[in-house]
C-alpha cells in the first residue's frame, strides 16, 4: 500500500484456506508501495462451504477490485464467475479474478508463473517425462505447462481414482493432450525411475507441515539428471527439496513461480508494469 489507507483505498487480496501463511501481502505491498498506488492487498481466508457466499459479498463490496485464488479453491470458483478466459479454461482452474465493471472476470497466471524458472534452463524438455504430485487446480497449471515446455509424457498421480479419471478426462479435452496418464499414488516408485522432473503439486509439507510426498528412498530412485520442483514457497525449503537437494537433483521452489505468477496478476489488476525485482527482494528480505 503507499502508505496509509484512505476513504479511496482500493482492495485486492488472496482467498485460500488456510492462508495465513500466504507471502503474497508482502510481495504485493511492497510493489503497491513503489508504485505509490491506492491499494492495499490483504489475505483472505474463507471456508470452502463460504466461497459463493463470499464470491457474491465482495462483489458488493465496490472498494474490492480483485482477488487471487489458492488451495482449496482454484476450480470451485470458475462457476462463480461471470467470465473465464481463454487461458483459464484451457487450464480448468483461475487462480487471478478480476472486477470489469460489475462482473468478476477470471484467469491463470500460474503456467506462465510455473513456467519462468524452467525456461532459464538447458534442457532436453522432450526426453524428460513429468511426473505431477497432485490433481488439483495447481497441477491442471502444471499439466499445460509440461506441454509448452515439450514433455513427451506426462504423469498425473492422485490418492482418488474417481477424481483421477476426471481429471484425465478433463485435462484431454481442455489441452488436446493424449500423452497425459493418470496413475495411483502406489505408481509412485516406478514412476520415478524414468521422470526427468518430478512437481510436487499437492499441500503436503507446507506451512508446519512436516511431511514430504515422497519419501528419501523414493527419491533416490530418480534419475540423476532429474529436476525436483515443489509449488510451495513456505518453509523454504521444504522437506522434499531437502531430500532432493542431498541427493544432488537440481531443486526449485515455488518462490519464483510466487514472484512471477504475482506480477502478472498485479499487472492485469493494475493495467500497467509492475516491479517485479522490487517484489522479489520484499520476499527474500522477508524470509531473511
């Protein structure tokens, strides 16, 4: 925010639950802060059971002109909206809303956020299958990046095999995608020793989580080229990049994609550039 909060002071936030452990305020404010704008970004917590409720509240609300969406709700929320973009509905999931007038209008700035980092590297991206943790709004992100990057196989495991398969019927259509496979989360060893990167798109190990999604003798079974990629940003790191990292894998936390999915989302909100080096240091000043 620039400072003080005003009569005027527009609000954007991020609705999750839980959420307090979100970094997104701080990167957020600090950029507003720089930019000398009348906003202020807040966290958001709402009850899954209270979502539409608290869609058509902060509607009312006129000083309300966005929000970004996170676990849990990134694909509850499309049909509460009174328009979803292309690249959203490509993907299945928003997890960036904003107010056009007196309509909500939805859409995905996590590929490009998930994608940045990976981009930077030299790699073989069509001979290292993907191996997705997690069926969620998050992995749906994933899955549409993997294609972009050239993954020639991507693997999606999950714990439910009902929402698997409509994740697997759902992501086919939306992506045109017919090398994606749907596995149970028992797949997970055998799927290991072929991935070239292996996404953790699930909540385990965040916030004072101490559990990892795959275990220290899973993850040796990797390859040693692999890339170990874990969406959460807190703590940092979390106890699968630390297991990948003492196994020599190239380790990348969810940091990056924060930053980056964050500014873009700023952007769309605010129609012009945002600082994104400035919103970088806030976090890594923060977490310091």
């Amino acid at each position: 925010m620039s400072g003080r909060i005003l009569g005027t002071t527009k609000i954007i936030g991020v609705m999750g639950f839980p959420v307090s452990h979100s970094l997104s305020p701080v990167m957020h404010n600090a950029a507003i802060a720089a930019m000398g704008m009348d906003y202020v970004y807040v966290s958001l917590p709402i009850p899954v059971e209270q979502l539409p409720t608290a869609i058509a509240g902060l509607k009312a609300i006129q000083s309300v002109q966005g929000f970004n969406l996170t676990i849990p709700h990134k694909v509850d929320v499309m049909p509460l909206l009174d328009e979803v973009l292309p690249i959203a509905k490509a993907v299945g999931a928003v997890n960036t809303v904003k107010r056009v007038g007196d309509r909500w209008v939805g859409t995905n700035t996590d590929v490009a956020g998930f994608l940045n980092p990976l981009k930077q590297l030299n790699c073989d991206w069509e001979n290292m299958p993907a191996l997705i943790l997690g069926s969620g709004g998050a992995a749906k992100a994933v899955v549409a990046a993997c294609l972009e990057l050239g993954c020639s196989v991507i693997h999606v495991v999950g714990r439910d095999p009902k929402k698997m398969k409509k994740f697997h019927g759902a992501m086919t259509i939306q992506l045109h995608d017919y090398n994606l496979r749907v596995h149970p989360w028992t797949s997970i060893p055998h799927l290991l020793e072929v991935a070239g990167i292996v996404i953790n798109a699930t909540p385990i190990g965040m916030a004072s989580d101490p559990n990892t999604p795959i275990s220290e003798a899973e993850m040796n079974l990797l390859p040693d080229h692999a890339i170990a990629y874990d969406l959460i940003y807190t703590p940092r790191p979390t106890k699968f990049l630390q297991i990948a990292a003492a196994r020599g894998l190239k380790a990348i936390d969810g940091l990056e994609m924060l930053i980056n999915q964050g500014a873009i989302g700023l952007e769309f909100w605010l129609d012009q550039p945002v600082p994104i080096e400035i919103m970088r240091q806030a976090l890594l000043q923060h977490l310091a």
